[in-house]
C-alpha cells in the first residue's frame, strides 16, 4: 500500500459525494474551456482573416461598440498619400442581423480594392461593377441562411439579389455578407461613411518606418488610431469584451467550485475526525495529515480538470453545430487552453483543501479519538 | 518476594511526579497528584473505577495529552516537552484501545502498514512485516478482510500487530479486552502476556477487571485521581509465560 492508495481510499469512501463534487469542478472547467476557446477562437479568425486578405495596417476610429465608429471617407485619399503606403481600400463593416441569423457580418467594400482580390467564386458571379445593388455571400454565410444564387437577402429595408458564392479562404470572410462600398452606404444611409480604411505598405518596410507611418495617421486622423494587423483584434473592444466576460464567467464557475471542493473537504474532515485521531495515535506527524488532505483536494481537482477539459471540448463542439457561431469563429482549442484549465483544477483542489487540512491538524488526539 | 525496583532490567522507563489533570479549566480534576515508576520490562496494570483518572494517565504517558502540573518523563526526557511528539508515538510505544481504533476502509495488512508510513520501510517491506506480524497473531487467513468482516477478537489481534509495526519498546493498552466476550479476552490475554515473556517490552495495561490485572507483574490501583496502592503480584515475566506454556 502507498500514500497514494491512503489518498485514494479516502477519496472513495463516499463515492456519491466526491462523484458530485467531481462534477461541481468539471461544469466549472469546462466553462473555462468553453468560453476561453470562443473568444481565442475570435481572436484567430479575425487575424487569419486580416492575414488572408494581406492587410498590413488597419485604420479605425478609437471609439464605437462591438465594431469602431464610422469616420468621413475623405480620409482615404489623405491617408494614401502618406509614405511606404503601396494600396488603401476602405470598408463600411456592419454586424447585423440578417434575416434568421441574429448576428452576420456585413461587409461593404470598396469596388476595385485588393480586398475584392482574394475572392474566389464558388457558384454565381461577382458584382458586375461598384453600382450594381447585389450581394455575393460567403460560402458559409450562403449555408447559414440557406440562399442560393438568385435568391434574395434583405438588408436594412433593400432586398438585394444574390449573385454569387464567395470562397474567402477565412471564417469570417465566409461567413460574411459582401457588396459595394457604395451600395451599403445607400442602403444603410451611411452616405461617405466608412469605419476601416485598410493598408497595405511597400514590402519590406520596416518597424521603425511603420511606427513613424502610424503616427502620422494619428496627426491627420486625431480621434482614430491606425494599427498593425497583428494588434487590431486584441485591441478592439468587443474582443476585449468577449474576453473579459468569458475569463469573469470563468472565475464564477471556479469561484463555485472551489467553493464545492472546500465543502467536501471539509465535510470529509469532521466525519473523519475519529480516524484523524486514530493517525495521530499511531504516530503520524500532523504535517503527513494536513499532507494527506490536500492531496485527496488536490486529486479531486485533477480529476475534475480531465473531466472537465473532455465537457469543455463536448459543449464546444456542439455551440459549433449552432450557426450564429458558426459564421462567426472557429473555436481555437490549444494544448496550451486544456493544459492551463487542468491546471486551475489543480490549485482550485489545492486551496481548497487549505482550510480543511489546517483544521484537520488542530485536532487533539484524545478528543478526536473520543469523537464517534 | 521481589521488590518494585527489582523487576524487570531495573531503567526507569516512565516517572510521574506529583502529576495533575484538570478538564474544563479546572473544574474536573482527573488526576491529583501521581507519582509512579515504571521500569524497564515491568507489565504493570493499573486498575480502579471508572472515572478514577487511569485512562487519563495512559494518555499522559503516550503523549496523547499535556499534564497540567507536575512531571512526566520517558527515560528521562520530558514527555509533553518532547520536540517530535509524533515521532515518539509512532517508534517508541504502540497503543491498544479497548474499541480497537482500526480505520474501517483499510483490510488488515493495510491497517498494520498505517504506522509504518512514518518509518524507513520500503512498500514491499511494510506489506511483508504486516504480513507477518498478522501470521504471528494467528490471521494469516485474514490478511485482507476489512475490519467489519472480522470479528472482535480479531480485530483485537489486527490492532495488536499494528501496535507492533514500528517495533516500539512500550506497549500501552486501555481496557484491551473490555469489549471482547470471555473466550476471546482469554486469548487476547495470552496473546499480550506472551508478547511480554518473548519480547520483554514493558506493558501498561489499564483495566478495572481484577482477573486480568492478576496477571500482571504489578498492579497500581487508582481512586479519584490517586494511587491508592502499588503491589507486586506473585507472578514474575517468567511465571506469566509460564502460565500459558
């Protein structure tokens, strides 16, 4: 027999309630897992999308909501004339809900500009040219709202033919919806309305020379900011949304489960009291005891974090199934996230058998031996 | 006839002197002031009416409790100073309880190794002393049945050979057949008088049944938290092995 039979012993003489705890820990991981992967999920598409377009620099205004407030297009020219920019194209980007679908992405784009590039057709045809009121869809955006070529999608109060099906090499670019600068400004009343205006620089520039560009977009542009594509999706402020309420829901969930794992513990102690004594008597230091609790703590968590991990990646593929977030992001699930949430099961096991154990090493031998 | 002194290798293994304990800040006085000597292979038993203050010091002496007043020393050192209480619980003395105090989830070669988590031994090396000190007290077909499949000679027997798994030189027992019928105390008898005559550990054994106290090699009587008197019975180690050869 080795300690860790003792620990294990201990944990199996009320499998009911360490099962219940066990759970009590898992819900609360796989929430992490849950919540954390969508929202690095987010943070991944949008950069592959950014990427797969060929962005260098993206300039937004500094406030607004889930997507930046929109600014004069004026700005575009101004902008493009700066040094080491090579391409500017600007974009009226809206989340909206379209027809069924609670939340799409709305994409106008400048016609002409490298952002129409990338594209290629799936079904259909692209826009003839900047004018013509149609939309094409991303393939996953097409799947979503069940359209296909020469159907219609109502935008605002227009109802827009489709005329193609898009393949955009990125999530968010296929779950989008595409058309015309122009004609979303019409259709929205965003009239010279834009809220991104996109770069691309001259290859090979370098940091120093993107710096002194990014500042000078701030001269001209004071209330926006122009950021380096690796940096916009963690600035932006429905990420930073998204993230802080997946990691405070998080913190409920182990909130309550340590809570849960405390409470077993503890309740393991005081029916233990009598065997706690019986230890003692037989000589083993306070410190093997208070050893022998955290670890029974600790192994509960542990084990809560697998459980945890396997409900986590289960709820996530099945919040994949739906098809808001399926347009939207691909969940990201690193080794890194599963790992990191074990390992928050561990220490939630560990400072919750703190108290227990301390209480456990405060016993008296002879009363604990006299408890029944 | 033998005096008190003469038994046994003649080292004090145990001095009480003028030893009190209050519960309750005072208001229960268990024990009044006891001085008491224990030497070296002595089998002392100490009897007297419940509540008289004998399990009290029994748990004085395996440093289950702090004296109020008084002194108490194990070959000399002080036992509520002792710096690793633990330690001496655990390799010095082995303690027997009238309830047997086994842990109910561990079989009986586990509750014998419980001990041994506190010395050297190698797992394979608890397993095979527990094995055998179990055999020793007859329940080599027992080795893996959980306390509540034994009966209650058995699990007396169980506790006996845990109480040996550190190879203490000090075995303290309360009442160690006080929960056993008659037949089965008769041989956890046996088996604790044959443990003193081979092994020549001193026993402290608190009982208030007058034919168990016989056998020992002295007996302490205790009232109210007193010695009331201190006899050597006719019966040396020797003759107590005999008897049961």
């Amino acid at each position: 027999m080795t300690f860790l039979n003792v620990v294990v012993r201990g944990l199996l003489r009320r499998p009911v309630r360490t099962g219940l705890t066990l759970v009590g820990i898992s819900i609360g991981i796989a929430a992490v897992v849950a919540l954390v992967g969508l929202a690095s999920g987010y943070e991944k598409s949008m950069g592959k999308h950014l990427d797969v377009l060929g962005i260098d620099i993206v300039v937004s205004n500094i406030r607004g909501g889930f997507l930046p407030k929109a600014f004069d297009a004026s700005l575009q020219p101004r902008v493009a004339k700066l040094q080491r920019v090579a391409e500017t194209t600007s974009v009226l980007m809206e989340m909206q809900s379209v027809e069924d679908v609670p939340m799409m992405m709305v994409s106008g784009r400048e016609w002409g500009g490298f952002t129409w590039a990338n594209l290629s057709v799936v079904s259909g045809r692209m826009p003839r040219d900047g004018k013509e009121r149609a939309v094409v869809l991303g393939r996953m955006a097409a799947e979503v709202l069940k359209k296909k070529v020469g159907d219609t999608v109502q935008i605002d109060a227009e109802e827009l033919p489709v005329v193609g099906i898009v393949d955009g090499h990125a999530v968010i670019e296929n779950g989008a919806v595409m058309l015309s600068l122009q004609v979303l400004q019409e259709v929205t009343g965003n009239e010279g309305k834009i809220n991104f205006i996109d770069l691309r620089l001259v290859p090979n520039t370098s940091k120093e020379d993107v710096n002194k560009l990014c500042a000078q977009i701030k001269e001209i542009f004071p209330e926006g900011r122009a950021m380096v594509a690796s940096e916009v999706v963690s600035t932006s402020q429905g990420f930073r949304i998204a993230q802080a309420m997946s990691w405070s829901t998080s913190f409920l969930a182990i909130t309550v489960g340590i809570l849960g794992v405390m409470n077993t513990m503890l309740m393991t102690v005081f029916e233990r009291t009598h065997e706690i004594g019986i230890l003692l008597a037989v000589g083993w230091k306070r410190s093997r005891i208070v050893f022998m609790v955290l670890c029974e703590s600790a192994l509960l968590g542990l084990l809560g974090g697998i459980v945890g991990v396997a409900l986590g990646v289960m709820g996530i593929w099945l919040l994949e199934q739906t098809t808001a977030v399926r347009s939207l992001l691909e969940p990201n699930l690193s080794l890194n996230l599963m790992a990191v949430s074990v390992a928050i099961a561990v220490v939630v096991g560990v400072i919750s058998g703190v108290y227990p154990g301390w209480r456990s090493s405060r016993l008296s031998p002879t009363i604990a031996l006299s408890a029944q | 006839m033998f005096e008190p002194t003469q038994i046994g290798s003649g080292k004090v293994v145990f001095e009480a002197v003028a030893l009190k304990k209050h519960f309750d800040d005072g208001k229960v006085a268990a024990l009044q002031g006891v001085d008491l000597q224990i030497r070296q292979g002595e089998f002392v038993s100490v009897i007297g009416p419940s509540g008289c203050g004998k399990s009290t010091l029994l748990a004085l002496l395996g440093s289950l409790d702090k004296p109020s007043s008084g002194t108490l020393t194990y070959r000399g050192q002080s036992i509520p100073d002792l710096p690793d209480p633990a330690a001496y619980r655990c390799h010095e003395i082995g303690f027997i309880f009238q309830s047997f105090h086994l842990l109910p989830t561990f079989t009986a070669a586990e509750n014998v190794q419980i001990p041994m988590f506190e010395g050297k031994l190698s797992r394979a090396q608890r397993k095979e002393r527990a094995v055998e000190l179990l055999k020793s007290m007859g329940l080599g077909h027992r080795l893996n049945h959980f306390p509540s499949q034994l009966s209650g000679g058995e699990r007396q027997r169980v506790a006996i050979a845990r109480s040996l798994a550190n190879g203490p030189s000090v075995l303290l027992a309360d009442e160690p057949t006080g929960n056993l019928d008659s037949k089965s105390a008769q041989q956890i008898m046996e088996l604790i008088l044959q443990l003193h005559g081979e092994m020549g550990m001193t026993f402290v054994l608190v009982t208030h049944d007058l034919t168990i106290a016989e056998r020992a090699t002295r007996t302490v009587s205790m009232r109210d938290g007193r010695v009331t008197s201190d006899q050597l019975s006719n019966r040396t180690a020797i003759g107590a092995l005999n008897d049961i050869s």
